[in-house]
C-alpha cells in the first residue's frame, strides 16, 4: 500500500498526461463526438452558446440487481478536462475533416474549461439519480465534455463495482487484478486502477504499476514449465532466479506430483503455489493437506481460472490465500458498462446570454418512455437512521433540507477551471470502504435485489 | 469509403505510432504482466530463454450461441510487436520496482522481436482451436507479447462479432458506431476501427476517424434542443448554421410537433430526423408517413436508442434508414471479451538451445477440466464443399494435405522481425464480407447454435 499511497506526486508529475497511458497524451479533446462540435458551431451561430448551463451526470438505474453502484475515474476525469486542448493537428484535422467552420475552429483553438466541476469523490457509492458528477459553465464549455467523462466513468464504475463486489466475497483476502490480456490494453490500464479503488491489493498489468503506483505481482505461467525438460527443471530454474519466496504454477501436469516436486526443490520456505484449473474448492483443501504434511505450513495457496465474485465466495471455507481474477473483472462481471447519461439540467432564460448571474431554467426531455430525466440543478445527501446507517440518497433541486446540509455528496473538483481536489488513489479506495461499511448490511448480499437504498427526490 | 481506403498512407506515416492512439506512444513493452518479465530471468538464468519456440492464439469455444468468431486487431497487433522495446524510463520503473536483476534488464534495453508472426488476416472469421496467430522466436521473444497481443485481439475482436451481427441484421442498411462514451476512451478507438472492419459504416468518435481515417458522422443531442427557449428555434439555429441536409432530433418534446416543425424550418429538402427513444418500429412507420405527407419524401430516418442485433433484425421491415448503435456494440453484445489464449504449443527438444534449425518437440499442459490443450506447431485450412461453401476448419501439426494446400488460412505477418502485412483497413472489411459470404447460410442467423463449421484436428 505504500508504494500506492505515495501517487500523488507521482501523479503531479505526470498531470500533463491524461487518461492512464504510459506516456504522455498532449490532448484529450478528440475524445468527442462529431455531434458535439458540430451542435457548438450552431450555438455559436445562434449565440446560446454562451448561455450559462449546467450539465449532470447520473444513471437512471443500476444493473440489474446490483444493491449499490462505486464512483471510480474521477481522477482520471480531472486530467481529461485539465487537457482538454485544441492543438494543431487536432485543428487541422477538423478543418480537413469539414467538421466544423472557421469561427468554431477559432473559438476552439482557445478553449480551456473555465467552469466549475462539482461531483460524489472517487470511492463514493451511488444509486439511481444520483447526481454524480455536475459541470457548470457556458453551454459551450460543457456540451463538448460529453464523450470523455462518460466513456471514463462508464468504464471505471463498472470495473470498479465488480471489484467491490468481490472484495466483499474475497473477506479480506488479497485479491490480485490480472485481466489485462482480456481487454484493451489501456483500458486494462485503467481497470487496474479502478478495480484498486473497489478494493483490489495489486494487480499483475506492468503499465498499472508505471502510471498509478499500484503494487504489481506476479506468478509463473504453463509455458515456463513446458519449455523446460521436465517441471523439476522449471521449478529449479524458476527458484534459483527468483527465490524460494516464489509462487510456483502447479497444475501442468499432475498436481500431487508437481507440489512434491516444487516443495522438494524450493524447501518447505516456498512462497505460494498457484492453481489454475479443476475443482478449486477440493484441489485447495488437498494441496493445503499435502503442503503441511511437508511441512511447507507457510506456502501459501494463490487460485486463479474464471473467478467471479460467486466462485470467489464458493472459496471462503477453502484454504486459500489469494485470488487472481481476470475476465470477469475487466468486464464488471456480466455488466461492462454503466448507463451513465450527461444531461442539460437548466440553463440561463432567455435574454440573459453570458451574464454569469443569470437565472437558471430547469430544462429536461419530455419524451416517450423511460428516457425522461429531472431537471434543474442538483444537491444530494445521504439520509442516516438512527444507528448511522443510510437509509436514503436524496436528491433534490431547492434549499438543501437543514438535517442534511452536512450530509452532502457533492465537492468540489474544479473551481474556475483550476482542479481543486487531487488526491492519491488510496483516499479514493480508503473512502470507498467506509462508504460501503456506511450502507445497511444487505448492500454486500451477492444476490440479486434491488438498490439497497432508495433515491427520495425532493 | 474513399478515406478509409487511403487509410494506408496515414498508417504509415504514424506507424511509430501504435495501439489507436491519437498520438504516438514510444513503447508497448509496459502492457506486460509482470510474470513475463520474471519467467523471462528465470529462463535467461536456465539457459532455456534461448530455446526456439512456438507461440499460437486460439480460443477453446466461440461465446455461447454464435456461429464464427471474427478476427480483428491484427493490424494493431503488428503496430504492437513493432513498438515493443524498453527503453529508460521503462527500464529505470523495472529496476526501481525490482521486478527483474540487471542482466535481464540489460537484455531487455537490446530487446526487439526478431522471429516470425503468421495468423488469419484481419477480418477472416475463425472457429474454436482456429491457430489464429502463430509466433515463432526464442522462448524469450515470444513469451513477452503475451499480454500485448491478447488485449488486442480479444477486445477488438469481441466488438468486430459484435459488429458483425448487427451488419447482417441491417441488412446493407449503413451502420454508425457511437459506442465511445460507453466504453474506455481508448477503447472507443479501436472499438471503433474494429467496428468498421466488422461491416459498420461510420463512427461518431473523432480520435477514430484521425486514427484510422474512419468517416465521422454526427446529428445532434437533447441539450441542444433544450438550450433554445423553443424546438423551433433549436432547429433554426441548426439547419442555419449546417444547413438543411443536417440531421434534426425529434424527440425532445411532441415527436409530431417536433417533425412537422422540422420540414418547416428545414424545408421538405431536410437530411434526416433521428428518434432515440419509444418504440421505434411504431414511430418509425408514424414519422415516414407524415414525413411523406409533407412532401420530405427523401429526409431520411435514423434511429438509436439501445439497440443491438436483435433490435436492428426487428426493424427490418420499418422503413429506418440508419441505425445509430453504441453500447451493445463496444460492449461485445454480451460477450466484451474473446476467451483467446497464447499458448507454448513446442520449443526446441533437450540440447539444441540456440540452434535456429533445432527439431520441435510438441507441448501442451495435460492437466485437469477442460483447460488442455493441443500442442504442436499448426497449420489451418478451410475445407470447401462441392459447391465452394466452407464445410470445416481443418487444423493440423503435420503435412498439410495436397487438397488443402490452396485454402491455407494463415498468411506471413512478420518475418524476422519485419512487417510484412500492413494492409488499409478497408481491406479487412472487404475480406470480412467475402469471408462470411463463403459459410453456410445458417453462419448468419442469430439465433444461438452451435459454430456452422466444425473444427477437425487431424
């Protein structure tokens, strides 16, 4: 944890890049959608584009059965807006493209975002309605954000809420992330990071470890033992690198042997072993029998092989030291995405243009369906019972209620368009914890059921 | 498609670039597991790193219920491999992190691939056990591009299926991708070229259409109907500014009021409406009736709002005239990831270490469940039945059969160390179709089955 808990400079340093990459990205803002511009262009043209606004982002429901949803990205959504710049290639593209006219293209090349970003702090759980995320600014500041802070909220929330699910599973077992084989290879980057929030100890993804700090580890893979004459001179060679401290992969060929083998070779000192197939649940309770016969009590028993939370919780009673998971992690086991939507909740009434005291009209799509939404600019507050445990999300547009003005869910993140609330990734995952210790017990039933809490707008 | 067809030079020019990024990215070495690295000393100490090896891709099953798997990534893959070196500041991260001693890291700053790549060109369908990459070096080239070369191909072709399925249900109708907020803004991008090769048409993510020369279409959103005091002036400020080929939203308020304010502002000459939301069959009908009726008998409909294959397939008889999909699509349609491996399938017999020409030995983990594997170094064909139409995927590991020999299915990517297979995107598209035209007609249904060829191992 430590080596997490020291980011922030880190990621002061780096705060010219974006998005988890490896290297320096100088501009976020082609993560847009040719809608965006092109609807500024004709707001310009109109003059409504400097119409005081406010955007939210929010979900109108959580996946099917989920009791709670985990805010994850924040971070990641500051250094987006922070870079978030028209650059000449970026220009020159629109222009060769036709996307938009020469007044939009000179009205972009000085953008920055100069708004105020309000938002739930990294960690924070979430329900229905819940205004997560609130930009305010002109409508042409907000309107281009759009894409990027969905894209990074959606993919982080989902990666992060199947984390938290299966660190509830895992009881406080350490839970190793290695799903970076299964998903884009940057996005792997940000699951790793979001999966840390949830609750994950370390992850096996190098790229991780280079941009947020996280603790990375490692096991040993199948091909190590075949390229090698027999599994003896796998593990020999594997131990006389690494050390006896290392985790030997045992499921290759025949498991009893191979625990044999690698107890003779390595001593009774060896770290760990890995299973990676079979009957998890017995193979751990005969590898721990045979372990401590040979006196290896110590070595501890990693499994890994299509874990989910469920399989994880199948494993509590088994004598198990780790988890390694992968698919079912990067892809928010069975929901890879969140619905997160970035709504125009009110904007400045008409003849009010650019006066940044401007009134606000609520505004909100009157449609067929379920896609209507609630306008007007948002607070939230998370309601306690009487023993201090959250009994409701409300939401609402007025004067916030005096009981709950200290309850409130929304900080800061950007004032003025200056990031305000940089913080290392382990706030983020400490205040997840207590977040979830804050929600009635059943929030961490794995079975399917509804919102753990209701959303009461008021 | 003219653009994407003169994808090509742009390919090259950025080929130091890598991975779908809006701008270069000196390495992909980072986007390793750290067990890699470790296997990697532990050989280098053995001796054994130096072993020729085979690496192959393949996948045990295709998802549950579908016909054929499309390969997509390939092209990314080979920008990739190219990419991969370590260079200071990867190595000082490693080094700092002690995750490998200095004579590995003193291997890894001379690092870059040598060997061969053969696999299925981009846009090929394949089946469960189809080699789809073939890499073949020293055990230590080829074990480093694990991690790189999945997250490629199982992301990106997940969402090619994906996009796959949804092009037959359109049925030639034109396809756009607006999947980017749904997904991580990286992953949107290949999401998006992977799209494209799996028959969509365009994209509404800007970093794809300056990545990879994919055309870039847009309408417009809610908020730019509910920043104006009125629909009409919405619309006004729009087709003055785009002009009346633009493409108007109608479905922020009455949709009736909404379209019949449309050909007023726009005039019967207006591009197209789009309708996100009720129930699109009903509306789709309703809007091209009274569209008709006020003589806009060539504005055209496209409809969005949570589509996917099976959506698209119920619309066929609706007179839509393009399908704006996003979340089913970046997300796989229920299926994010492909369960592709990479495995070592044989490596040099005992005592050849080093020897370019050293005789292979087939290897495969025997163990437990359904986790086994074929080993040996493979070669695949697809058989064709009397009248030309495939009737299995042949996979072997020695002679390929005269009769086959014309119908091989992987082609040389790399050789030793050079590309050798760069292509525009627009010829993975083209194969893609050709490719699916050639299986029985049942590949296309969507209904679940079973894979329409089998997979025979001789």
């Amino acid at each position: 944890m430590d080596r997490a808990a020291t980011a922030a400079p880190g990621a002061d340093r780096l705060a010219g890049s974006a998005l988890g990459l490896p290297v320096a990205v100088p501009s976020t803002a082609l993560f847009t959608d040719r809608y965006e511009l092109t609807m500024l262009q004709a707001a310009l043209r109109s003059g409504a584009a400097h119409r005081r606004s406010v955007f939210e982002v929010f979900t109108r429901r959580l996946p099917e059965g989920r009791r709670y949803g985990v805010v994850a990205g924040t971070g990641r959504v500051l250094d987006a807006i922070e870079n978030f710049r028209f650059d000449d290639d970026v220009l020159s593209f629109l222009s060769r493209e036709n996307v938009v006219d020469r007044d939009t293209l000179d009205w972009l090349a000085g953008y920055r975002f100069r708004g105020d970003v309000h938002g739930y702090p990294e960690g924070e759980v979430y329900f229905p309605g819940s205004p997560l995320l609130r930009v305010e600014g002109t409508f042409a500041e907000g309107v281009l954000l759009e894409t990027v802070i969905l894209s990074i909220l959606n993919h982080d929330s989902a990666v992060a809420a199947a984390a938290s699910r299966m660190a509830v599973a895992a009881g406080g077992r350490p839970l190793i992330e290695m799903g970076a084989r299964r998903t884009h290879e940057l996005g792997a980057v940000a699951a790793a990071r979001a999966a840390y929030v949830g609750g994950f100890t370390t992850t096996s993804d190098l790229a991780a470890g280079f941009r947020y700090h996280i603790p990375t580890v490692g096991t040993s893979a199948h091909a190590f033992t075949l390229l090698h004459d027999t599994e003896r001179d796998a593990f020999t060679a594997q131990v006389e690198s690494l050390g006896p401290g290392t985790t030997l992969l045992v499921d290759t060929y025949d498991l009893t042997e191979a625990v044999r083998t690698a107890v003779e070779v390595a001593g009774p000192g060896l770290g760990a072993v890995r299973i990676d197939s079979g009957d998890l649940l017995l193979l751990a309770h005969r590898v721990r029998q045979q372990l401590d016969d040979l006196g290896a009590t110590d070595t501890k028993i990693v499994v890994t092989s299509d874990l989910d939370e469920y399989a994880i919780a199948s494993l509590a009673a088994a004598p198990v030291d780790a988890y390694g998971v992968g698919t079912s992690l990067v892809t928010g086991s069975g929901h890879p995405t969140c619905s997160m939507v970035y709504k125009l909740v009110a904007r400045a009434a008409d003849g009010t243009d650019g006066r940044p005291d401007a009134p606000l009209v609520p505004v909100a799509k009157k449609s067929l369906g379920a896609k209507a939404s609630t306008g007007g600019r948002k607070w939230a507050a998370r309601r306690l019972d009487a023993d201090g445990v959250a009994e409701a999300e409300v939401v609402g547009t007025g004067p916030v209620p005096e009981e709950l003005a200290g309850r409130q869910l929304l900080v800061p993140l950007i004032e003025r368009g200056e990031v305000v609330a940089r913080e290392p990734l382990d706030a983020a995952r400490r205040r997840h914890i207590a977040a979830r210790a804050g929600l009635p017990l059943s929030a961490t039933q794995l079975s399917r059921g509804e919102p753990v809490i209701p959303t009461e707008f008021v």
